[in-house]
C-alpha cells in the first residue's frame, strides 16, 4: 500500500520516486529521536494530570507481560506487533501528512492564498481525511473525532519542519505507551498500568487536549532552538520540481 500510495504520488506531482524515500542519515534519526521523547512526554504529563484530576490511575507495580509462550517467541511477537505497527504508521504519515498535506499547501497557495490560510485550510481537509479512515478501520464518529484531535499533532510538527522524520517520532512514541492500557499480541498480552476512571467524553478530551498542547508547545521548542524561529519553512510552499517523462 505504502508503495503504491508513492508511486501514484509521484505520478500526479510529475517527480522522481526516489524523492519521496526519507534520507534516513544522523540529523533524521537525530530528530526522530526527539520526536518519540516528545510524546513519550507529553502522554506521560497527560496521564499524570488525568491522575491528579482523578479521572486516570496508575498502578506501576503491575506492569509486565503475561503468556503462555517462552521468552523467544513472546519477544518474536512482540517485534513483529512493532514492526507492523511502524509499517503501518510510516504509511499514514507518508499520505497524510507528505503526499495530501503537502500538496494541499502547495497547491491552494498556488492559487492565491496566503501561506497562512494555505496552511490552516490544507491542514483541516488532511485531518478530516485521517479521521474518515479510521472509521473505516473502527468504525464511529467518535473515532473519527478523536483520530483527527490526535493527527494534529503529526500535522503541526510536519507543517513546522517540512519533513517526515519528527512527526514520524511522535506517531511511534505512542505505540511505546501503549502498556499504559495494555494491549494483547494473540497468545501475548501487556499487562496494563494505567486504567480509565472516569469514561466521559469530557473527561478523555480534557486528558487528549492536554497531550496535543503539550506535544505542540515541546515540538514549538524544539523547532526553535533548532532554526532560531518557529514558522513554516519555505519548502512547505515550493511547488515539486518537475521532471519530464523520459526522466
């Protein structure tokens, strides 16, 4: 799928495929890096004022793996559950936030918007777009809602970097925490340490929105003792270089 989303991509942008494939060097694992300690952050805070709010608890004591399985094929599934997740994850940042938000921008400034508007505007209609998919993969409204609150955290620190790699660390922070609610891998499940005490759909915005303003504040810092400045940089807005068919 991932595959066939960039080369469609590259077919409608007229570009190289090859410009689509992340220069996975130092700076990009470097800023990765950064991108997974900022949500592992953020959903840490976020529990812990669900906590101290008392709609969120936490038992640390409990937190382990149960199965039925020895250690190798526990940690062989638990890889794999990894892997697939980050297949899964590179794939929807790839089309969401390189292939659909970029090209938005691109293409409703070339227009005649403002940057700004170009930006806020494309950011709006990928959000919708990333929240419609997941109701085909859960199904709801609801779901639709909360996947689109969580993509704007991917969507703010794409619009603020022009590149994959800290959207991308983001996105796989969450999966390290997913032991907060537990989660089972077939015959291997992880024991869960956080508990959801209060089910409201105010209470769990309230726990969401202090995440998302969290992961944007630290994403704003980070930017800015990078560059100096927090705005979206002018490759954001550059139209793809074209290159003819015989390229």
């Amino acid at each position: 799928m991932l595959l066939v989303g960039i080369y469609t991509a590259a077919r409608l942008e007229r570009s190289k495929f090859s410009e689509f494939r992340p220069s996975v060097d130092r700076e990009w694992r470097r800023t990765f890096v950064a991108g997974v300690v900022i949500s592992l952050l953020a959903i840490s805070i976020s529990w812990g004022w669900g906590v101290f709010r008392g709609i969120r608890s936490l038992n640390l004591a409990s937190v382990g793996v149960r199965s039925p399985e020895g250690t190798i094929v526990t940690a062989v599934v638990i890889l794999a559950a990894t892997g697939m997740f980050f297949a899964n994850m590179t794939l929807e940042e790839v089309v969401y936030r390189r292939i659909m938000l970029d090209n938005f921008i691109k293409g409703l400034a070339a227009r005649g918007l403002s940057r700004k508007a170009a930006a806020s505007l494309a950011m709006v209609g990928s959000l919708v777009a990333f929240g419609l998919l997941h109701t085909v993969y859960r199904g709801g409204g609801i779901v639709a809602i909360d996947a689109a609150l969580t993509g704007t955290m991917f969507a703010f620190a794409y619009l603020l970097t022009g590149k994959l790699a800290l959207p991308m660390g983001i996105h796989f922070g969450r999966h390290i925490t997913t032991i907060l609610g537990g989660e089972s891998y077939g015959v291997v499940d992880l024991i869960a340490v956080g508990n959801v005490t209060k089910n409201t759909l105010t209470a769990n915005l309230e726990v969401e929105f202090v995440q998302i303003g969290l992961v944007c504040l630290l994403v704003s810092i980070w930017v800015y003792r990078q560059r100096g400045s927090i705005q979206i940089p002018a490759i954001i807005y550059q139209p793809p270089i074209r290159h003819s068919q015989s390229d």
